[in-house]
C-alpha cells in the first residue's frame, strides 16, 4: 500500500514532479510533463503498479531526519542502522533539457547494506517494458539497464544496477564512510538516442544554485516567513519552466474523502488557481514569473477566447476528456482513478474575474499592456457579456445542477470593475459606459438575490439559505469591505454552519446534494485560511493567529500541504501538494502580517 500522504516529498525539475515516501520509494512519476502518463503508480495502487526503492535493507533502519536542502527541491534522507548511518539525496537536475530522476548514497558511518527495487510500469501501469542490459558507450566500464515500452523509454546508470527478476528488478550493495554511490534514471522518447549521462556533482550543485537563488528574491517577512517562502517555492516548482503554465497539482485521485468516489485529476492548469498564484508571486517579488504566465494564457486563449476553458493542458492543451483507469485500485481502495476532468467543459462564470483581478495586479505593478493582452481582456469582458445570464457550476465545479452562485456573480463584478479601472487610470480604451452598467446592475443583483436578509448572510445560491466558504473572496476582490456589516453576519453564519469541531471551515454541506455527488469530505484547506484573512483584516488578531498557527502545522516536515486533511485521522486528504492551499497560505499570512498586498507589489516593481 501506498504511504500516508504527508510521508512523502516533491521533486521538481519545472516539468514534472515525483514524489518520494519516507521509506525512500519513488510511487509517482509522470514523463516528461505533469501531465503525461505515468511510469510509478504505486501511489494509487501496489508496488506492482510501479515503484523505485531505494533504501537500507536491515529490517531496523529509521529515518531519524529527512529535510530539504535549505530553499531547495533536493530531498536528503538519513538513514540510522545498527552498523551505521547512510544519506539518500534524491533530485531531479534543472534546466537541462531531459527528465532525470537522480539519487545519491552517501556512507556517513560504519557501513549499510542498501536494497534496491525497480518496477517501470508505463502508461499508468498498463505495460510492462522490455527490459535489457547493454554496454553503456557514455561510461567507460559500466552497463546500462534500458527499458521500452511503446514511445516511453528509461535508461537506469549506476555502479549496482538491479538484477532481473520477473516483470521487476532487484539487487542490494554495501556503502561504507565517506562513498558515493550514484544512480540516475532518465526518461527518454523510445525512439531517440540513449541521453548522455548526467555528471553528478555537477547536477547537484547547479540544482542547488537554481532554486536557493530563486527563493533568495523571495520578500517574506513574519512568524511565518519560512511557510511562505516554501508555499512560493512549491507554486514554482509546479510551473512548467518552458511553457509557464501552472498545474493545480502534481497527482492525480488522491481522493477528498478515503474510500470515496471524490478522486479528481488536478495536473492540469486552472486559470483561477494559476491567477491566484500570479497575485501571491507578484506580492512577493517574482514579476518575471507573473509575465510568463500572462504569456501563458495569452497563448491558451488565442483565437479561441469565446469558448474559454476553466483549464488546458500544461502547454495550452484544450481536449482533456476524462476517463477511469479500471487498472488502478485507488489510494486505499478510492474509486475511480481518473485521468483527465470532466469539468473542463463545464461554464464557470467567476474565472474571467479571477484573471481579470490578476492581471490588473500586473498592470499596477508595472506591467506593460500590448495590443494583444489588452485586446484580450476587452475579448474576455466580451465572454462574460454574452453568458451574463446563464446559470454555472461555481467555483467548486458542482457535478449537480447549474445555479446562480453569488460567488460567481461577485467575481463577474469584479471583472467589469477591473475593466472599468483599465480604461478610467490607465487610459485604455474600451466599452467603459456599458461596463459601468452592467457592473452597478450586478452590484443590485447580487445584494437583492444574493444576501439573505433572514439570517442576515450572503449565501452560496441566489435565493438560498446555505453558506459557502468562498463567499469569504467578496471583500478579497472589492465589492465590499471586510468589516461591513453584511460580511460580518456572513461570517458569523460561516462559523455556526461551516466551522467543524475541530477549528476547521468546510467549503459547504456536501450533504444538501448541491454537487451531485456523495456526501462527505474533510476541511478544504484554503477555506480556513480565508479565514484567518478575514479574521486579521477585521481585528480579529488572536482569532487569525491562532488559526494561521495551527494550519501551518498540518504541514509535513518538509512545509508541503495537501488540499484537505483530516483531523481526527491526523491525515492529510486530496491532492498533493495543492497549489490553492499554498497560495491561501501566503494569502493569510500576509494579512496577519498586516500586508497590503497591492502596495506591495506596486513597490516591488519600482
């Protein structure tokens, strides 16, 4: 079986993402993009679904520290045995053009008997590779072991390579003090040229270079600025390097509720999520990365804007059907695996105002507009213009009937208002009177059909009497301030319907059906810090520090969060590591810290 969520780690080469469990087991890994199929997939399954151990054989080995290299993506393992200690360093190098998967024994003390298993399954495990052992031409002296199946191709180097057994590999070694055992595993298309090797030394100490002078312009300040500087290193290393398109997530399935049917594919870029993480980078520093997105979408929607996506492919990709994948028993038996996500398809009206917010933050920070980003937007008010009337799946991307969501309907608002300030303070040109008019009549909307009178609350439908977490964005985007008395009366209504025993905020009661779906799932993340948000923009200062404190901790060791965790369980749930809950987390702390994040950004670009 697969390990717990929080046991494992995130590799990054800014064009896929493994992950690595505490007992030294690579169980997911797709190539050569976040997207593509995978070779591991134990994380949904068995070994026998794919695998690379790697890890001290004696049955009483323990990790006794497991970290990354200070504001790095290069995980180090310390091995304890009773005849001594070994380090495991595992990365992947950067910039250099291929998918490589390295990993570094080092003996520290006496000597220790490492084993090593090796079960390539291409295709989501649905192959089996021909596997053979060939001379290896870059090395002198040293063999090769290469692995095909169709147009996926792995070539394994190092000085032990495992021996055949059937439909896996296996072999064991012995590192004593002070020796360096290496090994790399490259991905390569099958009908190419085995890649030459990767010089070690050299690889980890470019990686290194790579992420510590990344992070080094990371502005983070607080109690919590190491939490912030990892959330933006983690939404960095979740950005393709070439096409700076930003996934959700590096996995896919890791189900919302154990044993349930909430198992969603998140690899893919959402233009809400990837906005959201544009804001969080252009507060802190990285304008540079907020332009590569731009260019993204730029590129997504061209040509195309007037049936906009919620989300692409990694390289603007728009066919993302979804499917199951019968082969693959689940993470702890959660059915169905898919890959790819229906709700590609679906209209979700609040995204253009999510893109919108964001790219106004660009122009504040200094950003210059062209004739084909501007013209966009234009194009995308235009979208929203055409489908002001229609009903959509909001923000959670309801699998039941489409609605009004106020939600929705605020961030709609928020795109013409964004529009509106284009043109009134950066002399743009554009439909500004009409704009304005569908902007104010909005605004009566929403305050007439969306706001309950009753129980004195906005509410997560027009005409409904249920809450919804996301109804915390309305002051985020402006329609209101955070102490006015209608949000006020909504969050008090958040914490008596939303808010668990546990300290934690729901995104809504999964039992009124309004998804279409089973009910039950754990506190979603980002919710809770939305919370502390608002809590801190309002005074509430002991409230959102107590919160924030608390959320900070559902951490793993490594400052990796998922995208739900259950408390009771102490385990995290969902997808891993979340994007949305990493961003929430720079969000929150910069409200505790009492930054404003617009001025912040402003300043950076000064």
């Amino acid at each position: 079986m697969a390990a717990p969520i929080e046991d494992y780690a995130l590799l990054s080469n800014l064009q896929t993402g493994p992950l690595v469990s505490r007992t030294g087991s690579v169980d997911w890994l797709c190539v050569p993009r976040f997207d593509s199929p995978s070779v591991f997939s134990s994380l949904l399954g068995t070994k026998d679904h794919g695998c690379w151990l790697l890890a001290p054989k004696q049955g009483t080995a323990v990790v006794i520290d497991r970290q990354y290299l200070d504001s790095t993506f290069v995980l180090q393992t310390l091995w304890q045995t009773d005849s001594g200690q070994a380090l495991v360093t595992d990365f992947m190098p950067v910039g250099a053009g291929s998918s490589s998967l390295v990993r570094r024994v080092t003996g520290l003390t006496g000597t220790v008997e490492m084993h090593q298993e090796l079960r390539i399954r291409p295709g989501y495990a649905t192959a089996l590779p021909w596997v053979s052992r060939s001379v290896d031409n870059e090395v002198p002296h040293s063999e090769v072991l290469l692995a095909i199946a169709g147009p996926d191709a792995l070539a394994l180097r190092g000085p032990y390579l495992p021996l055949a057994y059937p439909h896996w590999h296996e072999g064991s070694f012995t590192v004593s003090k002070d020796e360096n055992v290496d090994f790399e595993l490259t991905w390569y298309p099958s009908h190419r040229r085995v890649p030459a090797a990767t010089d070690v030394d050299i690889a980890l100490d470019q990686a290194v270079q790579y992420w510590t002078r990344w992070a080094s312009h990371c502005r983070q300040d607080g109690v919590h600025g190491e939490a912030v500087k990892r959330s933006l290193l983690v939404l960095r290393a979740l950005t393709h390097q070439e096409t700076g398109g930003i996934v959700a997530a590096p996995t896919t399935s890791l189900p919302e509720d154990f044993g349930g049917t909430r198992n969603w594919d998140y690899r893919y870029c959402w233009l809400r999520d990837a906005a959201l993480t544009l804001e969080s980078m252009l507060t802190h520093g990285y304008e540079m990365e907020a332009l590569e997105w731009r260019n993204w979408l730029l590129r997504a929607l061209a040509g195309d804007h007037e049936s906009l996506q919620i989300m692409y492919g990694v390289g603007g990709e728009r066919d993302l059907p979804e499917r199951e994948l019968d082969q693959l028993p689940g993470y702890l038996n959660s059915r169905p695996v898919r890959v790819g996500n229906g709700a590609v398809s679906q209209f979700q009206a609040d995204v253009v105002g999510e893109v919108m917010v964001a790219l106004e933050r660009l122009r504040m920070a200094g950003g210059k507009e062209d004739h084909f980003s501007w013209a966009l937007q234009c194009a995308l008010l235009g979208f929203v213009q055409e489908h002001f009337e229609d009903m959509d799946y909001g923000l959670w991307e309801m699998r039941g009937d489409a609605q009004y969501f106020t939600h929705s309907r605020v961030m709609m608002w928020a795109a013409f208002d964004c529009g509106i300030r284009g043109v009134r303070m950066h002399g743009l040109s554009g439909d500004v009177e009409r704009w304005e008019q569908l902007r104010e009549g909005l605004r009566r909307e929403i305050m007439r059909n969306g706001f309950n009178t009753r129980i004195k609350s906005f509410t997560q439908t027009y005409g409904g009497e249920q809450t919804d977490a996301a109804l915390l964005v309305i002051p985020q985007v402006g329609f209101l301030a955070y102490n006015d008395e209608h949000m006020l009366g909504t969050v008090a209504r958040l914490e008596e319907e939303l808010l668990t025993d546990d300290g934690l905020l729901l995104r809504y009661r999964t039992e009124t059906g309004v998804d279409g779906l089973e009910p039950g799932e754990y506190p979603f993340l980002a919710c809770s810090f939305w919370l502390v948000e608002q809590y801190a923009r309002t005074g509430r200062m002991d409230d959102a520090k107590t919160l924030m404190d608390r959320l900070v901790k559902f951490s793993n060791e490594l400052g990796l969060l998922s995208e739900e965790y259950a408390v009771k369980e102490k385990r995290m749930a969902g997808n891993f590591p979340q994007a949305f809950s990493h961003l929430a987390l720079v969000r929150a702390a910069d409200a505790v810290h009492g930054v404003d994040r617009l001025s912040l950004a402003v300043d950076a670009a000064k």
